[in-house]
C-alpha cells in the first residue's frame, strides 16, 4: 500500500476556515487530518505546506510508516527543527490522516494503537458560546446561562474578547497597555459570570497572553476569588520563566500549549512545573502521536493534558484519540455551537452527538469521521499525486 494522492481544502465559511488534508492510497482508502490554523493568519500558508510535505514526503510511502514519515518531517525538511505554527500545522494534518488510514486498515479506532481507551466517555467543556459579543457583563452572563442550561457543567470563557465594548478596546491594545477601564471590564465579566451560573459549573478563562507578566499576574490574583477552573495562556508561549514566577504566586491551576510545538517545545516548561495542565493542539503540535507524547511527559510531572482544540470537526475527532487514552487527562475542548456549515464538513461530526456535557468514544476505524465530498469538494486549493 502507497499513497497515491493528496487533496488540500481550505473551507471558506465566512469565520473560521478549516484546513483538511486528505490522502488517498493505491487501495483506495483514504485518510483525513486538520490543521488547527483555521482563525488568525496562515490557513493559505499551511494548505501550501500540507501540499510540499505530502509531495516530497507523503506520496508514494506506506502510510503506515507513520514514524518514519515524521522523521522525515522533522530531520531531512532543514526547517522541522525549531519551527512554528505553520510548518507543525501541516504536519500534524498529514499526521492525522496516516493515522486515520492505519486505523481503518487494522480496523480499529486510532486510540486503540495507543494502548487502548482508559475511560468510555469524555467529559468535554464548551467554547465558542461568546464568539459573537455582547454588550455587557450581564448579557454575557446571561449567555452563559443559557449554555448551562443546555446540559454543559464546564465553559471556557474571553473576558478580553467576549464583548462588544471589549472588542473596541482590544483594538487598541498595543505594545501590551492595557487600560484601566478594559481591566476593571474584563474582571467584571468573569465576575458576572461566575456569579450567574454559580460555583458548581467549572468556568475556565482564556486570556490569550494580552498582558505583560507584571498584569496578567495581577489579573490572575484579582481572579482568584472566582474559583476558576484554570487560568489559560497567561503569558507568551516562549517567556516560561514569567510562567514559573506567575504560577508560583496566582492560587488558580495554570494551562497553556496551543501554541507550543513538538515535545521539544514542551519540555522546558513541563522540567519547570511552569503549568498545571498541558494544551498540546493535535493540529498544531506535530499530531496525535506527538500530543500523546507530550502528555506522557507530563504525567512524570504529575501535571495534566486538556488537548487543546479550536477547529473543525475533523480536528475534534483527533483531540477525541489523544483523550481517550492518555492517563492524566482533565477535560476535552469543544466547539457546539458553530453553525451547520462546519459540522457538514463530516457526515457524522462529534459535535453533534454530546449529551449532558459529554461524549461517548467512537468505536468507528481510524478517527471516527468521514468527509462530506458535496460540501468540502468545491473548497479544494491543492492536488498533488504520483506522476
């Protein structure tokens, strides 16, 4: 078995743009894998790398080879080593669908080549319920609610971005001043918000590094009367000396990773306890594998993973692998409430089967997922394949 062809997607939905690889083998079964870039610049960056990794790397290999290609990522490409987002995006993509193709070649979900599930349900928390804004603490509490109500006991909230006025400010943050009155709205927020939905639902904090370590220390202690259930992305990925200094004062469990890469990227601040609980992205990290690893190295530091997940449907699916088999997993991200448009990217999206603030783990080969050829055709922007 060889991979005979690769087709890149960049799915234009008006908000978030998911990047899907797919790969085909001389067999016919296919594989599929997301890179978590689909917010933020570089979508259009990572299709253009999934298409020069797969042609060099990818195409004409046994895709159950899955280390040996990540080798060939990581040492033979100059830039594998010490690189960033868009190079490990691409990675983590093709990683994905290797491993989705070795899953349905043994017919087993990829967990089960992992050292099996150790739990049947995932709890999961929900994100994206205050994408659009609101005008107020009090809209934006109430909004929580409402998601509470609809079965979720965990949510992660933006007090940077969840509201209008917010968004105004934020535009104006630069060169980290942060003002007076943006800082007394963001703990307002978490603030109205804890107090809405009560102490008995786990409420986390994505601050999304927007202050200097002096600030957002400041900001964590201000929060700590709100019994977070973590306190995430504090700081700068690369600065985990301040994230030392900061965890060693805020009495909050401190999480961060998205952007971080490889395990080599992790190692530092996993040797330095500089954080509670690791966010290895599966679509940014180098893939499923490298998160499981990641995670591992974490548990010899009595730390946790929370993999870390802010794409598409198919990107969950991979998240859902690395949960369901790593020891020292806490909670899976989780994006419900994304209009139709991204969920039919699959015919059976994860997102649509949580029930009470959890998910069943797949039994399907590989990921658990399908693509949806009538709605992602159309959105193709790369085929290479074997000449």
């Amino acid at each position: 078995m060889i991979v005979r062809d690769v087709n890149v997607y960049v799915v234009e939905t008006g908000g978030l743009r998911p990047v899907v690889a797919e790969l085909v083998t001389d067999e016919g079964i296919t594989g599929i894998g997301e890179a978590s870039v689909g917010f933020g610049i570089g979508c259009n960056g990572a299709a253009a790398m999934i298409a020069d990794l797969a042609e060099r790397f990818v195409l004409g290999k046994d895709p159950k080879n899955i280390g040996d290609i990540w080798n060939d990522f990581y040492y033979h490409t100059f830039w594998g080593k010490g690189s960033g987002a868009i190079f490990y995006s691409a990675v983590s993509a093709l990683e994905q669908a290797l491993w989705d193709i070795k899953g349905k070649v043994l017919g087993v979900p990829v967990y089960e080549l992992l050292g099996g599930k150790q739990r049947d349900t995932l709890r999961v928390y929900a994100n994206g319920w205050s994408d659009h804004g609101f005008k107020d603490p009090e809209s934006l509490a109430e909004r929580a609610a409402e998601v509470v109500a609809g079965g979720f006991d965990a949510i992660k909230m933006y007090p940077f971005s969840g509201m209008d006025p917010v968004r105004k400010m934020n535009l104006h943050i630069k060169n980290r001043e942060v003002s007076r009155e943006l800082y007394t709205r963001v703990v307002e927020s978490v603030k109205k918000v804890r107090e809405t939905i009560g102490y008995n639902v786990d409420l986390m904090a994505d601050v999304t590094a927007e202050g200097t370590p002096d600030i957002m220390t400041r900001l964590g202690l201000d929060l700590e009367p709100y019994k977070l259930f973590w306190y995430e992305e504090p700081l700068d990925a690369f600065d985990v000396d301040s994230y030392k200094a900061l965890k060693d004062k805020v009495n909050i469990s401190i999480a961060a990773g998205e952007r971080l890469f490889t395990r080599y990227g992790f190692r530092r601040i996993i040797e330095l306890r500089a954080v509670d609980i690791v966010q290895p992205d599966p679509g940014t990290c180098g893939g499923i594998l490298e998160a499981f690893k990641i995670g591992a190295m974490a548990e010899a530091y009595q730390m946790r993973i929370a993999p870390h997940n802010c794409g598409g449907p198919v990107l969950t699916a991979a998240a859902i692998q690395v949960s369901a088999c790593s020891s020292n997993f806490v909670i899976q991200e989780i994006f419900p409430f994304r209009s139709d448009r991204y969920y039919d990217l699959v015919e059976n999206a994860f997102e649509r089967q949580i029930k009470n603030g959890s998910l069943d783990l797949p039994a399907s080969p590989g990921l658990g997922v399908t693509l949806n050829h009538k709605v992602i055709d159309p959105h193709r922007t790369h085929y290479v394949s074997i000449k």
